[in-house]
C-alpha cells in the first residue's frame, strides 16, 4: 500500500480541520475519514464529490500528484479563479498579455504540436 494513497490528510491539514471536522462535514466517522486517508477503505467517486465539497476543491485534487498531472498550486488556482472572474475584454487582454510575458508553447503530452 503506498504511504501516501491520496491527498485527503494533506488537504485536511492545510485547513487546520481534524478528521473528527471533515467527517462532520462529510456526514461519515472519523473511523471513516481515517480508512479514507490510509487508503484501508476505497475512495469512490460518491466520496470523492462528497469530500470535495467539504474541502472546496475538485474531486480530481484528492488524487495522488502522481495521477493528477494538472494539478493546480493555491496561487495557479487564484489567478485561475481571478482570470475566470473577469469580464470577456478583461480575460482577452490578459491572455494578449501573458502571450507577450510568457510566450505559450503548446508542451501538452496529447497535443499535435510538435
């Protein structure tokens, strides 16, 4: 079993909550939330979204780093956050600005650019 099967106590932790909190969130037992970190329990896609909610991410955050290339820091997921808030003219002159900054080279392992 890997030490590490899911970022669920990582999660929990970096918002101070013991796991006797997130499972009054979740509506399950601590013993619950323990099996769920330790990977002794499966961690389906109903617990999944159920966590999510209570953690204010997405279902694919509690996934390993190993099974979830994309995922975001805290300060990718504001300025993602930010960039969505922003109204049309706004996003697209920030896009013209990051392309002048940080020209985007399409790198994504299923792209067709070579």
């Amino acid at each position: 079993m890997d030490l590490e099967p899911n970022r669920i106590r990582e999660l929990r932790l970096a918002k101070a909550w013991s796991q006797q909190r997130l499972a009054e969130k979740v509506g399950v037992t601590k013993m619950t939330i323990s099996d769920l970190e330790r990977g002794e329990m499966q961690l389906t896609q109903h617990y999944m979204r159920r966590l999510a909610d209570a953690l204010n991410c997405t279902a694919a955050d509690l996934l390993p780093s190993e099974d979830h290339p994309y995922l975001l820091s805290p300060e990718e997921r504001a300025l993602i956050d930010q960039l969505r808030a922003a109204p049309k003219p706004e996003q697209d002159k920030l896009r013209q600005l990051a392309d002048v900054v940080i020209p985007w080279r399409n790198n994504h392992p299923d792209s067709d650019a070579a």
